[in-house]
C-alpha cells in the first residue's frame, strides 16, 4: 500500500490529508504513530483540490493531434506544473482519418506521468463554417453519428465532451446519442440563435464552449449563444481568463452573470503553453507567438499559451473572482459536469491536491497520491 500525508493549510487551519493508494482517507490532525511509513509532504501554502482542465489542446511543445502517447503525456506532465491534476484531451477539427489515429493511440489503462487523463474532448469537425475560429474550415462536417460511435469505439469510450453547432442539419440526433452515452454536450463554434439554443438544451446540451468566442455574439433583441448563456442557468460555460480572448469587464460581467457555480475556467492552450514565443504548429496549420498570444497568419486567436494557475491569478487581479471561489471555477463544477468525484478535499475523494502559496503560485502538485510536481 502506498500512504502519503500531505500537510497545509486547508479551511483556515493547518491540517494534514492522508492519502492511501490515490484516495483520500483522512482529513484532520493525524496522530503521528500513522506517518510510519509514510511519504510526508510539507507545505506551507494552502491546500486545494487539483484544477481540472476541460478545454487543452497541447502544451510542453506537444499537442494532442500528434496522435500518440509521448504526446499526451508531454501535456500532462506541462500543465500539473500549473496545478492541473486532471484534464481532457482536446482535439481540433481534423480528417476522419487523423482523428482516428489520435483516438486509436491512446491507451486507457496506461500509467502515465503528470496530470490524470479524464478522457477526450471533441471539439469539431461537427461545426458551423460560419464559425470556424482557428479551425481549419475544409474538415468541417455536419454532425455525424456514424464518426461519433466510430471515435468513441476506438478510444474505448473515452470521449466524455463534445463540442458542436446546435443550428447544423443533424445535431439533435447527435445530442441525444451523445447524452444517452453519458457524454456532455457542449455549444460552440456555432451561430445559433437563442431559440435553437434552447432547443438545444431540450435535446440535452449543458455547456458553453469558450464564452464569447467565435460563437454568435449577444444582441439586445436576438441573444445569440453568447447572451443566451449568460441567462440561462441550466448552462455551464467555460471561461478563457488569459486577458486576451475576452475584455477584462466581459468576464466582469459574465462571472457575474453565472456566478461561480455555473463557470468553468479552461486554457485552450496549444503546444506553445510553457514555450518560448515563436512559431509553432497548431492542428496542422502555422501559429505565431507574439506577447502571449497565439495566432494564425491572418492574425486570427488559435488557442492559447495559457495555465490554468494564470487564468486564476488573473482572475484574482482584476477581482473577478473571490478566493474562496477559486475551487468552484476550476475544479468542483468541472467534477460536477463530467459526474466524477474529483474536486473535493473528503475521505472517498481521489488523492489530486495541489498547494499554492499566498500569491496563488502552485508550489506542489499530487495527482493520486504522488508529488509530480515541486517548485
């Protein structure tokens, strides 16, 4: 058996967690006849639940469209330096036939170092040309049942989100397949009005892909996916907080609008997150890394360089956020949405902890149990 205690500061006070085989056992003062044989960590930072990153494209100089299990890992272990101790590997808007490579080289059971892989992320190729963002517009196609079952069966049931346009000829059937397989559904790349969106959260949708971005925008009288997010509060949205997708008081506005309970702060990052500036590949195309932003030649956004501390710490500066908020926003709503039992520090939870010092700098990262990560 593999025992860890980990020591900090968790609800106002210094306690230690006792983590036994990747879960938490104890929470408390632990009498220390029970730290033989155990691997102490000593903290002097807060405690809190690992971030967990619905939305990640790449990282480290690797991306997930590389299609193989050095790449994924290489993900994993970048953004668990940030406090990520559990994330979805994100794809982007592909052939059939790259896609198939990217889900037919992971390995469920593989032991992996880094950060927990909770499975996929689909974003595209089920959106609206309309709509693309940095997605390359030749791969997007209506959504299909057919590549759906074909992707999910060769990642062995492992995407668990998918993002798509509600308005596209299709997408109800899509929705409710995906919804009957346990798989959240979320909105995005698309250009739907409010009604369909509606219709959308009939048929199932519960989520907001990157709010504000490439989506159709919010109007006074006709609301569009944007301003039908932020009223609706059957609708979970992910936030890109890096300063740059969305203004400052628009993300004011929309935490204000959501509130904590109903957001979820994602990075969209690309293999470029913990790089130097410079010229990269994103999903097969050429970005460019310019004062932290990534984009395509024609200057249009692809992704981010963004960590999941950072957006916190943004967050934070521009008071946004409250501290005690922060778990909500990046790691229990995320839990709630993907039905996991991730982002709570209880007996029963999985052992993903990290410590952040008092200018929310990650100093330690634990995912089941064992440090990945020390500053």
């Amino acid at each position: 058996m593999s025992v860890t205690i980990m020591s900090g500061e968790w609800n106002g006070r210094v306690q230690q967690i006792k983590m036994e085989d990747g879960i938490i056992t104890a929470v408390g003062d632990i009498a220390s006849n029970q730290y033989i044989g155990a691997t102490h960590i000593q903290t002097d930072g807060q405690l809190l639940p690992g971030y967990i990153d619905v939305h990640v494209h790449g990282g480290g100089g690797a991306e997930v469209m590389e299609g193989t299990e050095d790449a994924f890992e290489q993900v994993a272990l970048t953004h668990a330096k940030h406090g990520t101790t559990g994330l979805l590997l994100t794809t982007v808007t592909a052939s059939p036939e790259d896609l198939d490579k990217v889900f037919t080289a992971y390995e469920p059971k593989r032991i992996r170092n880094g950060a927990e892989i909770l499975g996929f992320h689909l974003e595209g190729p089920f959106i609206n040309p309309a709509k693309p963002g940095a997605q390359p517009k030749e791969f997007i196609i209506p959504p299909s049942e057919s590549l759906f079952l074909r992707w999910q069966s060769r990642s062995e049931g492992a995407i668990r989100y998918v993002t798509l346009a509600p308005e596209m000829e299709g997408a109800e059937l899509l929705i409710k397949l995906a919804v009957d397989q346990g798989v959240v559904v979320s909105m995005g790349h698309c250009n739907a009005t409010s009604s369909q969106v509606s219709q959308a959260i009939a048929w199932g949708a519960k989520s907001v892909t990157h709010l504000f971005n490439a989506m159709s925008p919010a109007g006074h009288r006709e609301p569009g996916l944007a301003g039908t997010a932020l009223g609706e509060d059957r609708l979970m949205v992910e936030i890109i907080a890096d300063l740059i997708h969305v203004h400052p008081l628009m993300l004011k506005t929309a935490l204000r609008a959501k509130g904590p309970e109903r957001a979820m702060l994602i990075t969209d990052a690309v293999k470029a997150a913990d790089m130097p500036e410079g010229e990269y590949g994103f999903g097969g195309r050429r970005v460019f890394v310019k004062h932290g932003a990534v984009r395509l030649e024609d200057g249009t956004l692809a992704g981010s360089t963004l960590t999941l501390d950072r957006a916190v710490r943004n967050l934070l500066g521009i008071h946004a956020l409250r501290p005690d908020d922060v778990n909500l926003v990046t790691s229990l709503n995320q839990s709630r949405l993907l039905n996991l039992p991730h982002g709570r520090i209880s007996i029963g939870a999985p052992a993903n902890l990290i410590a952040v010092s008092a200018d929310w700098e990650v100093t330690h990262t634990v995912v089941r149990g064992k440090l990945v990560h020390r500053a």
